[in-house]
C-alpha cells in the first residue's frame, strides 16, 4: 500500500501523454490533407481567372511558398494562439467568424447534454433492473426507432408538432448575441430537443447493457446470498463498480452530440460552428474547413480523454495498487 | 433425529431455460441435512449438483426455476416463504462459498467490509465486534497478518487466500449451514491442501452443517460424512463416506472409483544405445524479456512415455511451446533422432512438423467448430501424404476405426455435434493422421469427466503399443502420472527439480518439492488429509496458526 | 387524435408482421420455417420491410409511373393539383413520386456498394492485420486509431471539400472511413479465433496464411460479420442521407431522399391547411428512418440469437 497513488497518477499522465500525441497526429492529418489538393490555395482562390503573376502574388501572401515543415509548424503555432488565418470566401479572419459561432454551438451542445445526460441514465438503469418487462421492451423499441432515425426526420418531426401544428417553439433559431438567457433557451430548444433525441437513445441502450453486464457478475450473487436487499444490492454492490462504464457512456456520447450538431444547426438554421462549416465546404474555403476540423475533433479527443482518465480512477483495482 | 434435521428436500425438480422452452435438469431428488452434518454432493459436470446446493438456499439463478417439490430449511419452506423471509435466512443461518472467491468478492470493497456486511444488516452483531471476529477468523484460518490482511482490497490478494477470507465471511454469522459450491477446484494442489484443513477444521469447531460440492472424490473422501453421488439430475446412490468408498452399490458409483486404477502392463527398459526421438538440451526462453525457463534437459524414447508435471506456472507447458517451436529457445537446442530442430517452426520443414503433433487441454478451442471431421482430419492426411479423393477418405475413415468412433456416423459431422470425449478422439485422430512418431498430449484429460478421461488414457495407451509412439504428457493431476507414464520430469518455476523412472520417482527419498507434491495429491483414504496434517506436524490447524505467527 | 393513429399504425404494423411470419412458416420447408417461426414480431416487420424496400429499389423503372429525369411543362404542382401527378411536381416539373421512387433505388443501392466496399477492404485488413501481428497490426492498428480520432462526419466533409463534390468521391470517402470501423470488429474477432488452438495446430502442420484465413478464420468470423454489415449499412445509408441533405453527397440528376428532404422541407409550414403538402418532406425522411429501423430490427434478432440467448 505504499506506492498508494503513484502507479495510478503515471498510469493518467501515461493517457494524457497519449491524448496530447493523438492531437498532434490529427492536426497532421487535417494538414496534410489540404497539401494532397491538386494544384494549390492560390489557384483555389482565384478560381477561373488565375494568371500566373496573380497566383504569385497570393501564395507569397499567404507564405505558399515556404516549404511544408514551416507551414504546418507556422499554422499549429496560429491555431493554437486561436490564430487560424484568413477566410477565402470573404477575406475575414477565421477566428471572428468563428468565436461567436463557437459559443452558441456550446450552448446548445450544454442545453442537450443537461436534458439527455440524467434522462438516458436514469432510463437506462431502470430498463436494466426491469429488463424484459413492458417498460424495457418499450424502451428499446423507442431507442431503436430514435437511432434508426437521420437526425432531419427528428427534426423535421418537432417542427411539425412543436413548432407548426403547435407553435411552442420558434422553428428557425434565430440566436443572436443582444439575448436574455430565457429567449436563448426558447429559440435553442428545438435543435437541443432533437439532439437530446438521438443521443439519450444511445446513452440508454450502451448503460443498460452495461449495467446488466454487471449484474451478472457473481459478487453480485454473492451479495444477494448474503441476503442483501435489492436495493442494497444496486447502490453499494452495483454502482460502485458501474461507475467506470457509466462515465464512459456518457462521455462517449458527448462525443457523439459534435456529429449530430452538424446536420441539426443546419435544419434550424442554427448560427454555430456546424453551419459555417458546412457553408464552408460548399465554397472550398479551406482555412475555414481546416479550423472547424480541429475544433470538433479535438472536442472528440478531449472527451474520450476525460472518459479514460475518469474510468481510471474510479476503477478500484487501479485506485489500491497492490 | 428428526428434530436435529436442518435440511428435507423432498422431489425436487428444477427447469432451466434453453431454446426457448424449460426443460427439467434436475429430476425429483429427496435429501436430508442434519445439524453438523457434512455432506457431500458429487457428480460429474452437468449432474446439477450445483443447481441443487442453490436450491437448498431457496435460490435458483437467472433462467432456473424450481417447478415442483419442497425445500424446508429448519421447518421453513423456502418455495413459501416470502422475499424478505428468505433474506432474513441468507447469509445469517445459511451462508454460501462460491468456486471463484477472485470473481465473488466486490472488487470496490475492502475484504472485512465485506464480511461484516451481513452481520451489520441482519444485526447480529456491530460492526466493530465483527471486525474483530474477522481477524479471529483469519487467525484459525491461518491467513497471513490477520490483523490487517481484511483492510485489504481482493485483487490484493492471492487465490488461496481470497477463497480462505470468503471461508470466513460465509462464518461471519456463525450460521447452521454452509454451501461450499467447488471452493477449491481453481486451486493448485499444494493450495488446495491448506484451503481443505482450514475449512473442514473451522466447520469441526463451529458444528456448522455443511454441503460440500465436488467433481474430486478424492477430496470428498476428505471433507464429508456422508456422500450423494448424482448423474444427469438425478441420485445414484447415498451413504455414509467410508460404506461408500469401500463397498459402492452402483455400477456407475463403482465405475467412478473404478477410473483410478487403471495400470497398464510395465514396458520394457530402455535401450542405452537407442538414439531419443526427441532429446531437450540446456533449453532456456523468455517471454520478451521475463525468463521463464532455465536450462531444462529431458529425452523421450521411442514408445514410451514422459510425464512432465508441476503446477501452474512450472514451465511445462512452456517447454512444450520450445519443443513444438513456438516459441524459440533463446539457449541450448532440441534433437529429433539426434538431429538438431530449427528453433522456429516456421523454419522447419515439412517432415520435421509432421515428426511431432499435439494434443490440446481444451477440445474445444483444439477443433475448428466450422469444419467438419472429414476436413479436420483429411486436411492433415493430405497435406502431409498427398492422399486425395477415395484413397483419403479411406484413411480418414480408417483413423476414425482406430480411435473407435464410426466412420458412417462421424465423417461428416460438426465438432459442436459432439461429446467432449469424443472431439478429444478426434484431436488424437488428427494427430495420428499424419503418422507422427512424438506426440505432446497438453493436460489432455483435465478438462473431461473421470470416466471419459479413463477411456482417453487407455486409448493413448493402446495407440502408443500399436504404434510405437513417444508422449510426452503434461499435467498436473498425479494420478494420471502414476497410471501412464514410464519416465517423470518434475518441474517447478521454470526448472527441473527432479527426473527420473516412474518406479525410483514415487519411491522415496524425493527431492523436497517433489515430496510436498507427491503428499499434497488428495487419495480415497478418508483418513488422508488426517493423516498428512499429523505427519506435516500439524495436530490442529489454531495451534499451527499460532506456531507460525 | 393522434394517438389513435399511432396506435392503429402499430397494430396495423404488427398485424402485417405477424402475417407475414405466418406466411413464411406455412410455405418454407421444415428447418427454415422453425428457424422463421421463433422470430418475434419486430424482426417479421423488419423482414418483411426489407424485403419490399429490395423490390421497390429494383423493379422502380416498373413501378414508377415516369422515367427519373423526365420533365413535365407545369412545375411546383401540389398534390391533388394534377390527376396525372400523385404527389405533385418540384420546382422544375418532375414528379415527386417517380422522384422517390427512384430517390430510394439511389440511395440504397450506393449505400450497399458504399458499404460493400468498406467490407471487404475492411474485413481483409483486419484479418491480416490478427493473423500476421507483429508490426503489420501495429501499423495498421495504430493507423486507424489515427483516422478515428476524428469524427467521421467531419472527416467526410474535409475529405469532400478536398477531392470535390461527387458522387463517385462521396463513395470512395465513405468506403474508406467506415472500413476503418470494420477494421476494428474484424480484427478483434479474429483475434480471438487466432487464438484458438486449432489455429495453432494449422499454424504447426504448416499451413500458409491464405488457408488460415479463409479456411479457418472466415467461417468462424461469419456470423458477427453480417450482423455489422447490416449495423454498418444502417451508418452509411444515414451518413449517406445526411451529407446529401447537406447538398454534399448525392448529386443531381440522381434522385435521393436526402436531397429531397432538404428541396421539400419549407412545405412542412402549410402542415395546418395542406397536410399532404407537408408531409412531403416527411415521406423521404420517414422511408429512410423506416428502413435503417428495419435492418436494425432483424440485426437485433440476429444478435440475440447467435449471443445464445444469454439474457
């Protein structure tokens, strides 16, 4: 019991390390793939009317003409000061239209995630205590259909109920900055309620199974033949060691939100991160493209990091070394 | 009597659930516990012995149910009684110790606060008494610092240990009846002995009535007064242990006894000029860069066989993974008939590969569950003699005769379709198939019941005689050893303690490790364990706890 | 109101489901129908909803009343407007239920050949990566940890914006970033079969890698296979969907629902006067939401049986 905590701290720093490096390889990644483009920026830019003087002018402009070890190591050091260049479309820096749109896309993704969150886990470890019941049953039948769903049906559904043959809830979320924080949460509802959707159906499926997963485990036997009371049985028996799978779930589908993110600010006309990222694509704007990119995947990374450490220390065999 | 009856069950029947419909695995069994009564409940795998030790708690697992009869546990049916009535019972007047104490134990929990926990919530008494009344425990059960070995957490501590502190736990209430269900089938034998004398001592002290669940009868013999022996959920035969061992009523009970006597004629010695079939020399490997062998030498003979043992962790089935070349000596070097092997086996030819074949523990995972016999055996036969079309479905046919299953049942067979019995023949089939003249049989018999497992040794004994093979048997169960092997290699921690003929090897003096092996392998004699412990020095197990500490 | 109608779709649903159970087991031969007859009904509705999604995405030149591109002089017709159109025209005069007819032979017949390829480029690469090990795993492995990193929308867009808007790219792009996906399950299958000592008794016989591949490996891998291609088509058929709502994956002149979801979607306001109108949009997203629940019906009874009926 002496090295108490150290093997468990090297193990974090250990994952962290390997999160850090995964971060680096991405931004290689993202990078590099620009530099597979035929041709280069400057001709992008200027499309049709490129003349050779032009296209000089820009790639000398835009630094084109330093070798590739410079240019990644100079837009790395730009991203991560926040400095991601300038916008091809409108010649705007990248991070002013950015930053705003940043904000609002993690509102909404917050907004979700409180609704989602303690309704999948709380579903789903009620439809593992009662599994094969009507309510279980139900619950997956619900989840499935929810899954199966492209995030626009769900959508396009609450706009018809919530917003058109009901109008609870504006249908176009007009977000602006001047907001109260009340009509932000009204005009945000619908994108969050649609989210909330299709992430609690995997939240609610993935702890379910991983709490049936541990209720078969025979302490849990054990526990019961020492009559222990059902309830005993799941708050210290149970949770203790669904903790780790828990988080991971969650964090995991965190993760999931950015991808859904993408296709619902675009239904609601959502002024986020997303929709300026799929405008960007049409237009080939690639510093926006590449910015957005490193921003939704290094939230990917991040979460799955958190997920790993959190599961690391809440796992007793690692917590009390031998 | 009757009023010192703890257990009646009276019909018994239990369904479980399989393809969708209940089927029933256990057939109407009648039994009867008395107060300090040990009884133990014996039978091969599937006999529902352990279905049947659940039930006498009022418990079934999930996809069992108990369909008819009654079980009364001090005059209360559990069927009846209530949810909260059986609680009440459990783990206070009948308390359960489960195969596995590793997987048994919550791993987010300190081991006392998981023995004191039924005392707490059936209030027998606090907390503090029964922390104190754990160490006193660990004390008469001999676990090491008993004083503080509970503020442990599980996987902080060795198996032996773990199933000792889960002895305890199920004494926490002092209950009138425990369940021991397998509580040392996981362990290594010299562990085995320390659990057994620690259990059978506490459940003497206390008078706890007690159902010893167990495939070993050997290790029944030990534990238990009386003996129910079961097949296929229903009762063979009962009574009293030494009526039992010493004048069996069943065939079947007799068959069981019967399996540890089996001893083929002596071969003849042999000859000192005769080149090995495989000669190891000075082999020493690692895993990546942790040693795990050291400068290890044995030979084996044409039609003879070498009995490797040693327990787990010993390096025998790791000098098997050199001989077959899987994993090359990092020293020393490996002769078949006096010419050196490459130490990778993919650098070995093709003759070389068939030269040596393998036997596996687990027939299971040894034959492909998608191919059919006809494959599983033509394949070898093709590949190594390049017999195609008729002529290698006759040989096949012919190997199938030969490890006595029929051809016209068994040639187009699926692996799964099979009993475990009989893929082990057909794991010796396509070992035979390419015509190899050493074979390493890997715990061939450990996986399979005493019956089947005899008819796979007299098996390998006639093939060895009708072919002239060399084996090489690994295995840690010496009563295997006694009956087949001609030489004997012990090992322990990557090294050879000791080799030599079968004869001079059960013959003292031993080397010290061979002899705390060789007296730790439980016999039928009832009074063995006794007998060992008095020998051992150790009258009672208190006393020896309190000489040690 | 509604809720009556919900509640009559599903017994409508389950009535067919159980219909079509029945009908199976009557007409196939023994073994087949034991096997059909134990299907719960949300695999039979599956089933059944497979199947005539199949038969609409080949016969559709027979179904569909006019050719997929075919223009007609009165555009943006409402239904009910044109006896000859049944659900109307678009904004250049085609008619809306050729287009979705035709919408669904697209869409699922490039999501199956988009998953088809990142099955086999997939599958092979994981089992060579298990059965070889060594460096090869390593970099394969590592290399598709790499790819994962990265959500696999937002890989697609990038990809996209890269190689440029087409349909041929979008499959290429798709194929290769789900067969990373595949990659992992095939792999950690077959890693467990290699472990297996029948694979090391072909390794000692000296059997060369082709054989343990698909001799030995691929029959036992089989089964956890097809239940991911369909868990995988269910993904691509939806990413599929949602980059060309998003006007970056199928392009016109091809007809798809995700396409059609996105021109259609503004009828949905005239959902208090002209529900048919409004549920326009709502026809191509409910036949895609209608199909991936299908498959996952049948992916889900499939599961359940070859996990041996655990729980």
């Amino acid at each position: 019991m002496s090295g108490f905590g150290a093997d468990l701290f090297r193990l974090v720093l250990k994952r962290l390390g390997f999160g850090l490096l995964t971060l680096i390889v991405v931004s290689l990644i993202i990078f590099g793939a620009v530099e597979l483009l035929p041709g280069d920026f400057a001709e992008e830019i200027l499309g049709q009317g490129a003349t050779p003087e032009a296209v000089a002018v820009i790639r000398e402009e835009l630094g084109l003409d330093q070798p590739v070890v410079t240019r990644y190591f100079s837009w790395l050091g730009g991203a991560l000061t926040g400095d991601f260049g300038i916008s091809f479309g409108n010649q705007r820096s990248v991070a002013e239209q950015l930053g705003p749109r940043f904000a609002n896309t993690l509102f909404l993704a917050l907004v979700a995630a409180c609704i989602s969150v303690p309704l999948a886990v709380g579903v789903g470890i009620l439809a593992a205590l009662y599994r094969n019941s009507i309510f279980d049953r139900l619950a997956n039948i619900t989840t499935l259909t929810s899954i199966s769903s492209p995030e626009f049906f769900v959508a396009y559904i609450l706009i018809l109920f919530l917003a058109v043959m009901n109008p609870i809830f504006p249908s176009l979320s007009n977000v602006s900055s001047g907001l109260d924080f009340g009509t932000r949460l009204e005009r945000t509802m619908l994108p969050a309620l649609t989210l909330t959707l299709v992430v609690t159906a995997h939240m609610m499926r993935m702890t379910r199974a991983a709490i049936i997963n541990l209720l078969a485990s025979p302490y849990i036997e054990m526990a019961r033949l020492k009559g222990v009371s059902p309830a005993r049985v799941i708050v210290r028996h149970a949770l203790p060691n669904a903790l780790a799978p828990i988080i991971n779930v969650i964090a995991l589908n965190l993760a999931y939100l950015i991808t859904g993110v993408v296709v619902v600010e675009v239904v609601f006309v959502y002024p986020g991160v997303g929709q300026l990222f799929v405008d960007s694509v049409k237009i080939r704007d690639i510093p926006i493209v590449q910015a957005c990119c490193l921003i939704f995947a290094a939230t990917y990374i991040l979460l799955n990091l958190t997920a790993d450490v959190l599961s690391i220390l809440s796992n007793p065999r690692l917590r009390h070394p031998k | 009597m009757s009023d010192d009856l703890l257990v009646k069950i009276r019909g018994l029947k239990i369904e479980g659930r399989s393809d969708d419909k209940w089927n029933e695995i256990v057939h109407g069994i009648d039994l009867d516990l008395h107060r300090g009564e040990v009884m133990g409940l014996i039978g091969e795998s599937g006999a529902g012995k352990s279905t049947i030790g659940l039930a006498a708690m009022g418990f079934t697992r999930d996809g069992c149910r108990i369909s008819e009869g009654t079980v009364e546990f001090d005059g209360i049916d559990l069927r009846k009684a209530s949810a909260s009535t059986r609680r009440d019972l459990l783990g206070k007047r009948i308390a359960y110790v489960a195969q596995s104490a590793a997987a048994s134990f919550n791993p987010a929990h300190r081991i006392i606060d998981q023995h004191t926990e039924a005392p707490m919530i059936h209030k027998v008494m606090p907390v503090s008494e029964s922390q104190q009344d754990a160490k006193d425990l660990y004390e008469r059960l001999r676990l090491p610092d008993p004083e503080n070995i509970g503020f442990r957490y599980p996987h902080q501590v060795s198996g032996g240990q773990l199933q000792r502190a889960m002895t305890a736990m199920a004494m926490s209430c002092r209950p009138d009846l425990i369940i021991f269900d397998e509580p040392t089938t996981a362990l290594d034998v010299t562990t085995q002995i320390e659990v057994l004398a620690a259990i059978r001592d506490i459940v003497e002290q206390f008078n706890t009535a007690a159902i010893y669940i167990t495939h070993d009868l050997a290790v029944v013999a030990q534990m238990a007064d009386t003996i129910k022996v079961l097949l296929k959920g229903d009762e063979v035969e009962a009574a009293d242990t030494r009526t039992m061992l010493s004048d069996p009523k069943e065939d079947y009970t007799k068959s069981l006894w019967a399996v540890r006597s089996f001893a083929p004629p002596p071969k003849p010695a042999i000859i000192a000029s005769e080149t090995p079939v495989i000669s190891v020399k000075n082999i020493s490997a690692s895993y990546g860069i942790v040693p795990v062998l050291f400068d290890v030498s044995f030979d084996i003979h044409k039609g003879r066989t070498v009995a490797v043992v040693g327990e787990s962790g010993s390096g025998k089935s790791t000098a098997a993974r050199c001989i077959t070349g899987l994993l090359p000596p990092s020293k020393g070097e490996i002769l078949s008939n006096g010419i050196p092997l490459p130490g990778n086996y993919r650098k070995r030819n093709r003759d070389q590969l068939r030269q040596a074949q393998m036997i596996y523990q687990m027939a299971d995972t040894a034959l492909n569950p998608k191919v059919r016999i006809s494959e599983i055996i033509g394949r070898p036969v093709q590949f190594y003699t390049g017999l195609t079309g008729t002529a290698r479905r006759k040989r096949v046919e012919a190997l199938l005769e030969q490890i006595e299953l029929d051809p016209a049942e068994y040639y187009n067979r699926l692996p799964p379709e099979l009993s475990g019995g009989q893929k082990q023949r057909i794991g010796i089939a396509r070992a035979l198939a390419a015509e190899p003249a050493f074979i390493i049989c890997d715990e061939v018999t450990s996986a399979l019941d005493q019956l089947v497992a005899e008819g796979i040794l007299r098996l390998l004994d006639r093939l060895q005689r009708e072919l002239d093979l060399a084996y090489m048997f690994i295995t840690h169960d010496l009563a295997t050893v006694r009956s087949i092997a001609d030489e004997v290699v012990v090992m322990k921690s990557g090294k050879v303690v000791e080799s030599g003929p079968k004869d001079e090897m059960f013959r003292p003096p031993h080397h010290p490790y061979t002899d705390l092996l060789l007296s730790s392998v439980p016999e039928m004699d009832p009074d063995w364990l006794t007998n060992l412990l008095h020998e051992r020095g150790v009258e009672n197990l208190g006393d020896a706890a309190a000489a040690s500490m | 109101m509604i809720f009556l109608y919900i509640i009559l779709i599903f017994a409508a649903a389950a009535g067919f489901a159980w219909l079509f159970r029945a009908g199976l087991v009557a007409v196939l031969p023994r073994n087949a129908a034991m096997l059909f007859g134990s299907m719960p009904l949300t695999a039979s509705f599956g089933l059944l909803m497979v199947l005539l999604y199949v038969f609409m995405a080949i016969f559709a030149p027979v179904i569909a009343p006019f050719g997929e591109a075919e223009v007609f002089d009165k555009f943006n017709a409402l239904p009910g407007d044109d006896p000859r159109f049944l659900l109307g025209t678009d904004q250049i005069g085609r008619d809306l239920l050729t287009r979705l007819i035709y919408g669904g032979r697209n869409t699922i017949g490039i999501a199956f050949v988009t998953t088809c390829l990142a099955f086999f480029l997939g599958a092979f690469m994981g089992f060579l990566a298990a059965t070889v090990g060594g460096w090869l795993d390593q970099l394969l492995s590592r290399g598709v940890d790499a790819l994962m990193a990265i959500p696999q929308l937002i890989f697609a867009l990038l990809l996209i914006t890269i190689v440029g808007q087409s349909t041929l790219n979008m499959i290429l792009v798709i194929a290769v970033l789900d067969s990373t996906r595949v990659f992992r399950l095939a792999r950690a299958v077959a890693v467990n079969i290699v472990v297996m000592d029948y694979i090391e008794a072909a390794q000692l016989r000296g059997e060369r890698l082709p054989y343990l591949i698909f001799r030995e490996i691929l029959p036992n891998a089989a089964a956890p296979l097809v239940a991911e291609f369909g868990l995988r088509f269910c993904f691509v058929f939806l990413l599929i969907a949602s980059l060309s709502f998003l006007g970056l994956g199928i392009q016109p002149p091809l007809a798809d629902w995700g396409t059609m979801v996105r021109d259609l979607s503004q009828f949905i306001n005239f959902a208090a006067f002209a529900p048919l109108t409004a549920s326009l949009p709502l026809m191509a997203a409910g036949a895609i939401a209608l199909l991936t629940v299908s498959v996952n019906f049948v992916v889900d009874w499939m599961l359940h049986r070859s996990s041996g009926l655990k729980e």
